[in-house]
C-alpha cells in the first residue's frame, strides 16, 4: 500500500516555453521506503497507468546496468563513433544469446545458482549469476566430458590448461 499525490504543474528552463507536466508523488505510509517523485508530459495519462508504466521501465533499467558492468556498453575504446555503432548492438546481442542460453538451461532443469556474498544478499538471479552460469556449462562441456566409448578421463593439454586458465582468471 502507498500513498499517491499528483497533480499539474509547469516546468520552466529559461529561453523556453513553459512545459505542462504531471507529477506524481508516492509516499509509503510505513516510511520503509523513500518517497518518490515521477513525472510525465503526458498531463493526460491517468496516474496509475504512470505509475505502472514506470515499474515496468525497471526490468529495462536492470537490461541496461547490466550491460555496461558486464559487456562493457557504452564503455567500449575505440578509435571511431562508427566503430562504436557497429559494436553496441552485437554487446546487446551477446547479451540476448546468453539470456536465451540459461532460459534452454533452465527449461532442461539446470539449477541457476544465485550467488551470494556476505556482504551483498540478493533473492533473484542477475546477469552475473546467469553469465557464471553459462560459462560454467560450456567449460564443463569443452574440459570435463566423460564418454562411454572412453571412460579413461580427459588429460587437459597444455594449450587447455592455458585457455582456461584465462577464462577463470577473467570471471568477476
């Protein structure tokens, strides 16, 4: 349960027209939560679908953070805009395959563990406990087989023991 206040008001920036917006203020009666103010310059839209159009931008939000703390968007280093341009979307791209990934995994009834640490408690999985779930699949395939044509175990090579001994050392 919260409160909710809303009503008209103008937004002004000097050198322009005064804007009409809709703000809404949500108050948690409890005062467990901080109050919070949303706005929309459609001053038409009914409050509660404002409202909820903004609980569901948080899904998207959580897309976004997630993509720059673990692909790197919008913190790529090249050279040009262009280059930029083309790498942006294949970030989200990987991003998608790997979600789809753990989705199959999920559906196979592979178990998504969810990390936690002592300091930093979380109920749901994120894209880092997704993304350490895929690797952890892949490397099992590739490094850690058995076959009953060949029960002996698998010797990792030296080139193996490289390839994943970087991947290990590169995983948050």
């Amino acid at each position: 349960m919260v409160r909710v206040l809303s009503h008209l008001s103008l937004w002004y920036t000097p050198g322009q027209r005064p804007l009409a917006i809709r703000w809404v203020l949500i108050v948690d009666p409890t005062g467990a939560m901080e109050p919070m103010a949303i706005f929309s310059t459609d001053v038409e839209r009914p409050v509660a679908l404002i409202i909820a159009q903004f609980v569901r931008r948080w899904n998207v939000e959580v897309t976004f953070e997630e993509t720059r703390r673990h692909l790197g968007v919008e913190t790529q280093r090249q050279w040009s805009d262009l280059a930029i341009t083309r790498t942006t979307p294949a970030l989200f791209a990987l991003f998608s395959l790997v979600c789809l990934m753990a989705h199959h995994l999920v559906a196979m009834g592979q178990a998504l563990p969810i990390r936690v640490t002592a300091w930093y408690r979380k109920s749901e999985a994120t894209f880092s406990d997704v993304l350490a779930m895929v690797s952890r699949v892949l490397w099992a395939e590739k490094y850690f087989t058995n076959s009953m044509d060949h029960p002996q175990p698998h010797a990792l090579t030296p080139e193996d023991w490289e390839v994943l001994l970087d991947q290990l050392a590169s995983t948050p």
